[in-house]
C-alpha cells in the first residue's frame, strides 16, 4: 500500500503554483519585471521592475552572474529571469549564451 501525498493534491498544489507564479510575471503597472529564483531553497520573488525590456534584461543577467560567481555551485546559485509587462519570458539565461 502507497503512502504519501495524495495524487489529487499535488495536482491542485501544482495548479495552484503555476497560477501564482504567472501572477508574479505581470505586471499592472507596464513594468518589466526582474523575477530572482532561489534554487537552493526553491523560492522566488520580484528583484525589480523596470521602464524597458533591455534594463530589464541587463540586470537580470548581471544578477544571475554574480549569483554564480558567489554560489558553492552553479545548480543550487540564484538565477534571475526577466519578463515582459504581459509575463512573457525575454532572458536572463546567462548560460546558455543569450
């Protein structure tokens, strides 16, 4: 017999995530948003918000290098996505060679 968290639940969890997480992407205000994720402790939060996509894009990847540069390593180092006024993804993936 399985124990654990029920099917049902970690879906409802899982929608209930995705639902926050495009909230946090937007942006009322016609801000480009800087969205940081805490890889070590699975956390994210608003970094910045910004007048225009390439400040935005800038400071996210300044934010994820750094980031990489101080973690003990890369796969658990903060990463910084930035987002247009819509939620749409635009960068920040330094390493992939954007």
């Amino acid at each position: 017999e399985e124990t654990g968290t029920p099917l049902a639940q970690i879906r409802n969890d899982l929608r209930q995530n995705t639902e926050r997480v495009s909230v946090l992407r937007k942006s009322s205000g016609g801000k480009f948003k800087v969205i940081g994720v805490d890889k070590f402790d699975n956390t994210d939060f608003v970094f910045g918000e910004y007048d225009d996509a390439e400040t935005a894009l800038k400071v996210a990847r300044l934010e994820t290098t750094a980031a990489r540069q101080s973690a003990s390593d890369y796969s658990i180092a903060t990463v910084y996505y930035a987002y247009n006024p819509d939620g749409k993804y635009l960068g920040g993936d330094v390493w992939k060679g954007e």
